[in-house]
C-alpha cells in the first residue's frame, strides 16, 4: 500500500480527517489531523478541536501500521491544523465561509479579470464568501480592500472615504494553495458568535 492510502486508512479508522501529510529533510513524516466535521456548531456551543490525547492515539496506530507496510521514515509527528490551516476540499470550503484566507492561484489573474489589481497578481488575503450566479449555480468569491490597516493607537479620520471593496472569483481548479489566514487575537480566542471562548 502506498503511503498515502496507509496513512488515510489509518486516521480515517481512527474516526479523523486526514488534512495533509508532508515529508521533510530528515526523515521527518508529519501527519494533520482534523476532527470531523457534521456542519455548523450550535450558537453557544464551542467547536471541538484536536486535544494531544487524538494526536497520540493516532501515532500509535500509525507507527503500527507503517511498521506492517515497512515505510521507511526517522521520525514521525502528528498534529493538529493550527490557525493557518490548509482548504483542499469543497467541503473545506464551506466549513470556513466567512473566514478570512489567504489564497493563491495557479495562474495569474490575467488582464480580463484585472481592473484595479494588477494583471499579474497570483496572491490574495480576504474574506471567503459563497456567491450564486443568475443561474443559481455556486461558486466562491474572495472580498477585500487594499486600505492598510489602521496602526495601533493611529487616529483614523471619520471623513476619510475608505478604500473600495473588491471581489474575485474562483474555482477550486484554479488555486494552487488557500489556507485560514493566521491572525491572532491577543485579547482571546474568539467563536464565530465573536464572543471570548473560556481558556
């Protein structure tokens, strides 16, 4: 078996998603996993994520079953998909609408689809938004605006005309990579409701 049907095997009958398996230098394997997911969480109700008890329930059985398979690695880690995790799927999709990402196509825009942006861009940070088109067929869109972020502690003018939104739209055929943009809220982890989640 090769080592990618051995590895989703595995997890799969673990009751978890495989979210990507990377090999680096070294011999290192590292393996993400993910919690199924059913469909939104119930107002109030926090989102599971992956504890390092699931993480250790998985290495075990994968170390077995690579042994039985004779992969040949040094070392093997398994995790969870952090904040900057990758979108592969439609289903990945759907789950994050609403969620800022960053994502970056195969191909340039080109100048069809340029206007304001330019005609050689590839990489884009925005909001993920479901769009349906006069047909009622379903696609993805990404929103965003070139304004800068206002600094800390900077004074922003209520006069001041904020930069306009802008919009693309894409397939998932033509992305390279998108992932959950990084960002970090110091002041505690926020659930979709935007209310403080309990430590």
């Amino acid at each position: 078996m090769a080592l990618q049907q051995t590895v989703e095997t595995t997890v799969a009958g673990l009751g978890y998603d495989l979210v990507e398996i990377e090999r680096s230098a070294g011999g290192l394997l590292r393996v993400t996993i993910d919690l199924p997911w059913s469909g939104p969480t119930p107002e109030g109700q926090p989102e599971a994520f992956v504890t390092v008890e699931d993480c250790e329930t998985v290495t075990r059985q994968l170390q077995y079953a690579l042994e039985v398979e004779n992969v040949d690695y040094k070392r093997l880690e398994v995790s969870s998909p952090g904040i900057d995790r990758p979108l592969r799927h439609e289903q990945d999709f759907i789950r994050f609408e609403g969620e800022v990402i960053d994502l970056t196509l195969k191909a340039p825009m080109g100048e069809a689809a340029a206007g304001q942006v330019s005609a050689n861009r590839k990489k884009f940070r925005g909001t993920l938004e479901r769009v349906t088109d006069a047909q009622g067929a379903t696609g993805w869109q990404i929103v965003w605006s070139d304004e800068p972020a206002p600094k800390p502690g900077q004074k922003v003018s209520k006069k001041r005309v904020a930069a306009p939104l802008q919009a693309l739209g894409f397939t998932l055929d033509e992305l390279r990579e998108a992932r959950l943009a990084p960002i970090v809220d110091f002041k505690g982890r926020k659930s979709r409701t935007g209310t403080a989640m309990p430590e």
